[in-house]
C-alpha cells in the first residue's frame, strides 16, 4: 500500500550574520537567516508535515506547537525524527520525496547538492530518492520582495 502526502511552510527571512541559516539540516553559508520559534528549517518541517499529511496524523504544530518554551531555537532534526519514529510504528517507510524552495533569495543552486546530501542522510534515502529543486516567484508578492522563504514537500510512503 502507497501512501502520498504533502506539506507546506513559510518562514520571514532577515539579513542576519550570527544566526545560521539552516536547510534540510544542512548549515547553508548565507548572509540571511529564517526567523522562527524552533531553528526554522522550512524543508524539514514542510518535509516533517508531508510525512504526517500521508498517514493522516496531523500537522507538526500538533506534535511540536511553537508556543512550548522548551522548543525554542529547537533543531529541527529532532522534529524529522520524531516523525521518521511515528512512520516506523505504523509500519511506514519512505519510497522517495521531492521539495521545492520557493523565494528570490538566497539562490539556492550552490547550495542543492548540500542539501539533498544532508536530506539523504537524515532519511537513509539514496540520493536520487531525494529531490531539492528551487523557484522563485518572479519577484511576486512577499517571497518576491525576499520578506521569506517557502518550501513544499511531496512524500511517498510504503506500508511494509
Ligand atoms: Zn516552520
């Protein structure tokens, strides 16, 4: 039995030297830096939402809400964990994902293999079960104005 989900995420985007601007659990050496509660991976957490959205269990707001003091500058591997763990109880396992940045900058093709690289490992996924591809809006709205960055994340699971 296959299983596919989706996930979305957005996070504001700031010119910040001394915080680290994270990718798929990858350190992306950037002037910019995500602004949120947790470390604000926006791969992992649409990549975390699009694993839940395929076994029906939710969102990670649910599971990790941005209101609990002890998740603060939390690194959000823990969060991809907890949620590989849920996918391995209910018998689940990946088959392959595929992620798309959204956002002008930072330009996200220097930094795609470093990702994908990151994302394999975390998942023990081979590299071509991993796809990091990035967009821009055309400088449209918010994401246009470099205000943020999003991410979109479709999953495929297998029921073992
Ligand atoms: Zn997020």
């Amino acid at each position: 039995m296959f299983r596919i989900g989706q996930g979305l995420d957005f996070h504001r985007l700031e010119t910040n030297e001394t915080r680290p601007l994270i990718l798929g659990g990858a350190v992306i050496d950037s002037e910019y830096a995500l602004i949120g509660h947790s470390d604000a991976d926006i791969v992992i957490h649409a990549l975390a939402d699009a694993i839940l959205g395929a076994m029906g269990l939710g969102d990670i707001g649910q599971y990790f809400p941005d209101t609990d003091p002890s998740l603060k500058n939390m690194d959000s591997k823990l969060i991809l964990q907890k949620t590989l763990d849920l996918a391995k109880e209910k018998n689940f396992s990946l088959v392959n994902i595929d992620c798309t940045l959204i956002g002008e900058r930072p330009k996200i093709a220097p930094h795609r293999i470093k990702i994908q690289s990151s994302l394999s490992n975390l998942l023990g996924l081979p590299e071509d079960c991993v796809s990091v591809k990035a967009t821009t809006t055309e400088k449209m709205g918010a994401l246009g104005r470099t205000e943020g960055l999003g991410a979109s994340c479709v999953v495929l699971l297998q029921k073992n």
